[in-house]
C-alpha cells in the first residue's frame, strides 16, 4: 500500500501507490466523551486534539485516563502516553501541526491559557512535556465563523517546509484581507501575497457566515485541498472540497469545487487519493457534470427535499467517509462508511496508513 516516501522532503509524503484498506485497526485508544478535530503523527506518536476530556487504552491497562484537549498515544502498542499532560483553560484544540524536526508542536483552538500560562488561540508546545515554547506570535482578526467566532482550524506545512497554510474563520491576517485561506512563508514569517476571493465573493449567499473546517496539502505541493460545511448545501463554499494550486498571488481561482451536499470535516491527501470526512452522504459521481451536479440554490443536503438521491446518477453513496479524485474532485471507488453522528473531523495520511477521528462509534465496519 505503502512505498518510500521521496528523498529530501523535509515534510515525509505518504508514499501511497493505492487506496488504503478499508478495514481500520482496533487496537486504538477509545475515547467515550467528546470527539476528535485533529490528528498528527510524529514517528510513532499519534496526537489528538479535540473536545473530549477522558480516554481509555482497549488493550492492557484500560483505566480511564483524564486529559483534556490534546493527548497522545504510539501506534504500534495502541497505548497512550500518560506522560504527555498539558492542560487548556478557556476553550479546546482544534488544530496540531508538527514541527519539521519533530522537537515542537503548534496548536490551535479556542483557549486562553496552556498551562496557566497566558498563550490565546496559537501557540508552540513541546511535544515531550506540553511546555510552552516562547516567542511564537501571529495575528488574525475578524471573527466571522458562527457567532462571530475567530477560530483557526488548521495549519499544514508543505513538504518543502516553505508555507504554513493556516484556514481560519477570520477576515485578516497580520492586518491583510485572507478570508477563511492563507498562506505564511515559513523562511520569513510574513504573509505572502497568495489570496482568493471566493470566500469574499459568496459569503453574501450564506449569511455572512464563514464555515471552512479543514485542509490538507497535496504531496507534491501543488495543490491544497480544504473543506466546509454546516451551514447547508450551497456551492462553492458550503458542504464543498475546494482544491487550490499553491502557486499564485492575488484572486487566486479554484481548480475544482467537489459537491458534497453536506458538511465536509477532513481532509488528507496522498499520491492517489483526497479523503474526505464529514457529515455527507453523497459525494458527486465520476460522471457529474462541472462546475457541479444540481442548482446553486436548491439543497440536496440530509432532510432537504429529496437530498442527493434527487440527482440520479450524478451522485454516489458515501456515509461520512470517501475518497475523491485529485484530478477532478470526483468520488473513487472506496466506500468503508461510518456511523458517526455529528461526522469524521480528522484524518492524517502517513506511510502508516490514513488515521481517521471523529464520534463515530464504527469505521469499515469494525
């Protein structure tokens, strides 16, 4: 499944020369409140981020373990690592994204303190004791996401280590226009000149209200794919995958808007795949029509008229989880599904394999 990823990335590729399987592991800490936002891997060490505030190991010692927001467990043992503790006040973690060396982790969400230490929204901790590492600042304002909320939901380092894509439910960055995408050169701190304008162009036919969830950067960093959702099925910036070309300055156009018909939570690409998790339970055929099947003002969401079984052969039955083509947007041909409720809200592909998270309670079946 899995092939050597690429010489000199500084970022490790998945490697992928197919489809992952289709049936997960069971050996993974099972966590019984709260769900999962996001997942990154460093080595063997999976780092979840969420709201949950206990879990549990299902082999060994299977005490409840109580820590909230971010913890950590190996993947080969299936055990969490009770030594990694930091602690959250004023809200969760919605984003972790690892540093190239591994020595740190920069985290998001919607806290104020981490470890009694004043840090709000963003910072940099070390992936060994939780401890705040110093000196790591940014600036976004704006608040738009619902109620106003100024959330950063996920930051992606491309594999060259060049860009730091941050999607957040904000205006600006350091005082610049980017709704809902941006990309910062990591070499120099600044914003770079890369923009859309599609999240400025279409808010006015959802109320006003920016709902990007997700993102992930393709292995060749080219391309960039990120998600929305919740807010009903309207196209292109609600219950859509939106894939971007990573080169490129201001009004930046997409490559292609994929319908989903309901909320998309995730995302993680490799060489062959863009999966995707989220509420949905259709995702556009193979042979779908562009820009995309169905009316700009007409939802083919869950409990709206006939959802997506209304547009016939244009659509194909994926429940929460499915991948699509990198080329077109398109749905593949793999199907495990999940019984999740709300949706599956994290994925990381790695030469593991593609780790998936949510509040589902089975993936593949199992």
């Amino acid at each position: 499944m899995a092939a050597a990823p690429p010489a000199g990335a500084a970022q490790p590729a998945p490697g992928h020369t197919g489809l992952v399987p289709s049936t997960p592991r069971t050996n993974t800490p099972r966590i019984s409140t709260g769900e999962i936002w996001d997942i990154e891997v460093v080595g063997q060490r999976v780092f979840i981020a969420g709201t949950f505030s206990s879990l549990q190991n299902t082999i060994g010692n299977t005490a409840v373990v109580n820590q909230r927001f971010l913890a950590s467990y190996n993947y080969q043992t299936g055990l969490i690592d009770t030594g990694f503790r930091p602690t959250f006040g004023g809200g969760g973690v919605t984003a972790v994204e690892a540093s190239p060396d591994g020595t740190r982790l920069y985290v998001t969400g919607s806290f104020n303190t981490i470890n009694g230490v004043t840090k709000r929204k963003i910072a940099s901790i070390s992936p060994t004791t939780g401890a705040v590492v110093p000196g790591f600042v940014n600036d976004i304002s704006g608040g738009i996401g619902v109620n106003g909320a100024l959330t950063v939901q996920q930051l992606k380092l491309t594999h060259d280590d060049s860009k730091l894509l941050v999607v957040h439910t904000g205006r600006r960055i350091a005082g610049q226009d980017r709704y809902g995408v941006g990309l910062i050169s990591t070499e120099t701190n600044q914003l770079l000149p890369w923009r859309t304008r599609l999240w400025d162009d279409n808010l006015q036919f959802v109320g006003g209200i920016q709902r990007v969830y997700a993102g992930d950067i393709a292995p060749n960093d080219q391309y960039f794919v990120v998600g929305s959702g919740s807010g009903g099925d309207r196209p292109p910036i609600n219950d859509t995958a939106i894939a971007f070309p990573v080169a490129g300055n201001d009004n930046v156009q997409p490559l292609w808007v994929s319908r989903h018909f309901d909320s998309v939570y995730s995302v993680a690409i490799t060489e062959r795949a863009v999966y995707v998790g989220g509420h949905f339970g259709f995702q556009e055929s193979p042979t779908a029509p562009d820009p995309w099947p169905g009316l700009d003002n007409v939802g083919y969401g869950t409990g709206q008229g006939l959802a997506g079984y209304g547009l016939g052969d244009a659509v194909v039955r994926r429940d929460h989880i499915g991948a699509l083509n990198p080329a077109d947007g398109k749905a593949l041909a793999w199907n495990p599904g999940s019984n999740s409720f709300e949706g599956n809200k994290a994925m990381e592909a790695t030469a593991r394999g593609l780790f998936v998270g949510g509040d589902g309670q089975y993936q593949g079946g199992s």
